[in-house]
C-alpha cells in the first residue's frame, strides 16, 4: 500500500462473490481491498476490524453504519453502499464526521420474481414436499390452487403494482390497501381499494410491499393477524420490523393462520435458535428478495464505479 491508496474493506461478503461479480481492476494500485464473509453483531469487535480501512463497501442493511459507529472510526472517509437507498445508514452521522456517502443503482424484478416464487412455495407447499422426498417419503400435504383467490397487496407502488398484474394472470381477485393508495390509483392497473380491516378480512394471501417507517412499525400486529382468516398466509419480504415478530410466531405456533413465507427479520442473519427455523407452516429464507447474479453485478460493478470517481474527485480537491 502506498500513501496513494486507500485500505477498502467490503463487508458481509456471504456468498464469497464481491470480487467475482463486477471487474475491481479499475481500483488496482489505487485500494487495498478486503473483503469479509462473516458478519459481525459486537460494536467493538466491528471497530477494532474497521479501524484500519478508509472506505467501507456495504451490502444494504446487513452491517448498519450507525452514529456510534461512524463516531468510532475517525479515519473512515467513504461508506460506498449498495442500493439506491439504505435506511441502516446514519446521513447525519456520517455528514458530521465528514464521510461521503454512495449509492448504486438498483431494480425492482427480483423481488417482483421473488415474492411469486413465496406465494407458490406456499401454495402447493414445495420446501415441505421437497424434503418429504429426500426423507423416503411421498406426497405429505394437499397443495392449494391460486386461480379464484383474493391475494391481498399492503402497499401498491412500483414492486406492489407489479406482483397485482401476476396476480390477475393466475385468476386473481386482487385488492390493496395503504394510507396514501386511492381508488383511481389501484382502479388504473384492476385492481380494488380496499380499507385496512377489509384487506385482513378477505385476502386469502397477504403480501407485504410498504416501506419501513415510524408509521409503518409493527403495522401487521397481534389485532391484524387476529383479523385475518386462519386459512390466510403472509408473504413479507419488505423489511422484518412491519410485522411484530412474536404476534406472528404465536399465530403460526397456534393455528391462526395457515401459513407464512418471510424473507426478512428483527434481526438477521436469524439467530440459530429462532423459531422461524423450525415452525413447520413457515417458509424462511435467508433474505434473498434481492440476492440475484443480475443486482449483484448492477451493486458491485456500480460501487467500483462510484470508488473510482470518489478517488478522482480526491485528487482533484
């Protein structure tokens, strides 16, 4: 390393394919970079690891760059993050200790994609059976048809919009509900505005497409799925803090609801011992809505461009 070059860590390299999915040459002889394949929960353990680096490469949400943590990094100058957004970022943390932030670019499709490949697991219970015939068995359970079924949307903008229109080629009845969602606007691409009550009421599947906010917090809790049918499943793959974990897992465990598939949780990776791992009416994956060869090159091969022009602009200063 040189007094030119930058030390860049890139963190929660879990597949082990950072280095592989975009061509990192553009920063050879200008970063030292090392990737990480672990995660790390303890503060002082991820200072004393991030202490030496200069930049930070983060997958979005997987190591939050908190205040405290910003603060404890006095030589980080760049959080290069992946996603056009990424709420587990402090702005006005890293803007007070004169960090820059960057972000890629990013597309819905693979959640779109994603959530269907949910409600299907779902449906015709496809991780159960699979199992069942590895295990010697054969044909388990009795799988449930879509078509003449309400799927139910809370929140219908880009990636809600877009499940809705699979949704009506499987023969779909399909109804939506938010607080800001009109009826012209649902009624534009067929489908019909519902209020809150009667989303839990009707939806024979429920898909969670809303953002994590204050209003949003604990939105689907113990009163909502206690609304809900018991014949009713629930696809989150949004952000894991919409639907109160343990009003869930106590529906699950007691027969209130049919089933679950979710992608995202409280806290992740999941602890070994959550009952999310074990629950036999829950589908969980390792939140994946997003993880596809395509967004990987689109995260990385931007980020490496966005190193590259925070570099020259350095060198311009």
């Amino acid at each position: 390393m040189t007094d030119k070059t930058i030390r860049l860590a890139v963190l929660d390299d879990y597949q082990r394919v950072a280095m592989q999915s975009a061509d990192w040459s553009a920063l050879k002889g200008r970063a030292d970079i090392t990737a990480f394949h672990d995660h790390v929960f303890d503060h002082d353990t991820l200072v004393e690891r991030l202490s030496p680096f200069d930049a930070v490469c983060v997958m979005r949400e997987r190591t939050p760059m908190t205040a405290a943590l910003i603060a404890a990094l006095p030589g980080l100058k760049l959080i290069a993050s992946t996603g056009r957004g990424n709420a587990s970022i402090d702005l006005d943390a890293a803007a007070k200790h004169g960090v820059d932030v960057m972000h890629t670019g990013y597309a819905s499709t693979p959640t779109i994609e994603f959530t269907w490949a949910a409600i299907l697991g779902l449906a015709r219970n496809i991780a159960g059976e699979a199992a069942s015939v590895r295990a010697g068995e054969w044909q388990v359970g009795l799988g449930t048809e879509l078509s003449g079924k309400t799927l139910g949307i809370l929140g219908l903008g880009r990636i809600g919009s877009a499940v809705a229109r699979i949704a009506q080629a499987f023969g779909m009845q399909v109804i939506a509900w938010s607080e800001n969602l009109t009826v012209e606007a649902a009624s534009a691409i067929g489908v019909r505005r519902v209020t809150k009550s009667e989303l839990l009421a009707q939806s024979d599947f429920l898909t969670i497409h809303t953002r994590l906010s204050e209003r949003t917090l604990g939105l689907i809790g113990a009163a909502e799925l206690a609304a809900m049918k018991p014949t009713a499943r629930l696809i989150n793959s949004s952000r894991g803090p919409i639907v109160d974990e343990k009003a869930l897992i106590d529906a699950l465990s007691h027969g209130r609801l049919a089933g679950a598939a979710v992608d995202v949780f409280d806290i992740e990776p999941l602890p070994a011992d959550h009952p999310f791992r074990t629950l036999p009416n829950v589908l969980a994956t390792p939140h994946i809505g997003y993880v596809t060869e395509e967004m990987y090159r689109t995260f990385y091969g931007d980020s490496v461009n966005n190193i590259v022009a925070w570099l020259d602009k350095r060198l311009r200063s």
